[in-house]
C-alpha cells in the first residue's frame, strides 16, 4: 500500500528527477498533491518528456534543467526552481552517478584515476552540497526537509567504484551534520537504496536474478519503494533526522 499526505501548496525540488528512483519520488509527491521541479541535465531526453507527460496528467510540474556537478548551474537551478514554485518545502538530493558502465574491482586502482574522483565527487557529494546550500534560505522559511539518496554501498561490501561507495559514504556523513547544521528549522535523512529496477548505468551481469535469491524479500525494489520512503522521510518522520534508512528489502541484515 502506498503512503499518502495532503500535501496540497507543497512544493519540492527532486534533482535526478527524470528516471528511476528520482522518478518515482517525483510521483510519490504528485500522488499527495504537491507541486514539483524536476531537476535533470538539460542534455536528458527524459526531463522534456516526463514534465510532458506529467502536466498531461494535470499534475504541477516545473522543469528544472542543470547539472548539479557543476559550481554555477547548481545554485543557479535551485534558484530557478525555488522562483518557479515560490518557495521549498522539501529538498530530494537524488541525482548522482557510477561513472562507469562496468563495476570496477577494487584493486584497479588505475581505473580510479584523478578524472574518475573529480567527476563523482562533483556530481554525487559536492552537488547535494551545492544544492543543500542555495535551497536552505528556503527551507527554513518553510520548515522543510531534505533527503538524501545515499546507497547500501556507503556501508562497504561492494559497490560500482570504491570511489563510489567513498562518495555515498561521505553523503551519509553530511547528513548527519546538515540535520545539526539546519536544525531546528529543517530535518534532514537519507536513504540507502540496495539494488534498484532503474536505468542506471552501471550493471552487475547477473545481479537481479541474483539479488531475487538472496534478498529476504525476493524482489529488486522498484522506484515507487523508493518514492514512498523519501515521501516518508519528507512528509512524515517529523521527530527523525540525521538518520539514514536502508531501503533494501533486508539485503543488509
Ligand atoms: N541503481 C542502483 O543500483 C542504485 C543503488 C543505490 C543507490 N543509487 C542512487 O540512486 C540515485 C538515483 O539513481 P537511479 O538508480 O534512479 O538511476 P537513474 O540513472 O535512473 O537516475 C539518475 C538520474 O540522475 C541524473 N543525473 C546524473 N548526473 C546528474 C547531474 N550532474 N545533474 C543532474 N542530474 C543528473 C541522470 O540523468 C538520471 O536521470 C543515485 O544517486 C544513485 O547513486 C542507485
């Protein structure tokens, strides 16, 4: 069963708002009524198309193109998206990267290069920073809430870079210290997503028949258990912040 708020005169920004996890957080706040900037590179096919497809629903939509890796677009989409909507009620840090088709090993440390730590560093820690900053004035005008979406990877045990878990595990940290930095005004969790039926680019041959084995719950989680549990941790939770929860299907217990 799907969580549901009257969120109606609510507003949120989603980065990463176009496809997979982003996408069904994006449809989790429509559900409740709220409006919506959709963040997403500008490059992306599927910002033009999902905003399309979601005012065609008569849903309140907003694109918000730019890449939130970058210094000067990022405060400037936030900016944008908070005018757009005349304020921010919830901030979803979602966009990020693996860099990668392929996991790389560990050991492959030359695969790992300078350029490799750059682009994920930019993209999956600073940019949440980036945009945590330039959306705070309106979250705390709003008494609003922020989340994260980390990865079970930040935990160790594996992900598609060790530079990639570095970087989820550093957005676990910050969490933690934006939920003191903004409080009493903003709440702000995370999410730690296990395996997800998503686009993403990165893919472990053989890893759904996989995870349906050794997952307690037997199934890859989809956007929607993703968008119900930032739509919890934004809407509801209201004693819970600094705290990131294992979406998983109990892969980590
Ligand atoms: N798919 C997984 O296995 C998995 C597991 C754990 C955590 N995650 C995390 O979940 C989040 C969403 O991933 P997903 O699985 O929904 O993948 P996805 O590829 O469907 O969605 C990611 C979206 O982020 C966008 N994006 C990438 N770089 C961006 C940038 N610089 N600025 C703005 N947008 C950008 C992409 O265009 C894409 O639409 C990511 O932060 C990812 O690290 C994914």
């Amino acid at each position: 069963m799907r969580a549901s708020y009257d969120l109606q005169g609510r507003k949120a920004l989603v980065t990463g708002g176009a496809s997979g996890i982003g996408l069904g957080a994006v449809e989790a706040f429509l559900r409740c009524g709220a409006s919506i900037a959709i963040n997403d590179l500008p490059t992306s096919p599927r910002l033009a198309e999902g905003v399309e497809r979601l005012k065609s629903e008569g849903h309140d939509v907003v694109a918000a193109p730019g890449d939130v890796g970058d210094a000067d677009d990022a405060p400037r989409m936030v900016r944008d998206a908070a005018k757009a909507l005349d304020g921010l009620d919830y901030l979803i840090n979602n966009a990020g990267t693996p860099g990668t088709r392929l996991p790389i090993p560990a050991a492959d440390f030359d695969a790992q290069d300078e350029a490799f730590w750059d682009k994920l560093l930019n993209v999956n820690l600073i940019g949440p920073y980036r945009c945590t900053k330039a959306a705070a004035p309106f979250l705390k005008a709003s008494g609003g809430a922020i989340v994260n979406t980390a990865s079970i990877s930040a935990h160790g045990g594996g992900g598609s870079s060790s530079v990639y878990c570095a970087t989820k595990a550093g957005l676990v940290n910050l969490t933690k210290e934006w939920a003191r930095a903004l409080a009493p005004d903003v709440r702000v969790n995370a999410i730690a997503p296990g395996a997800v039926d998503s686009p993403w680019e990165c893919r472990f041959p053989d890893m759904f028949a996989e995870i349906e084995t050794i997952v307690p719950l037997k199934r890859v989680g989809s956007p929607d258990d993703y968008g119900d549990t930032i739509l919890f941790l934004s809407a509801g939770a209201d004693y819970v912040t600094g705290q990131t929860l294992n979406v998983d299907g109990g892969l980590t217990t």
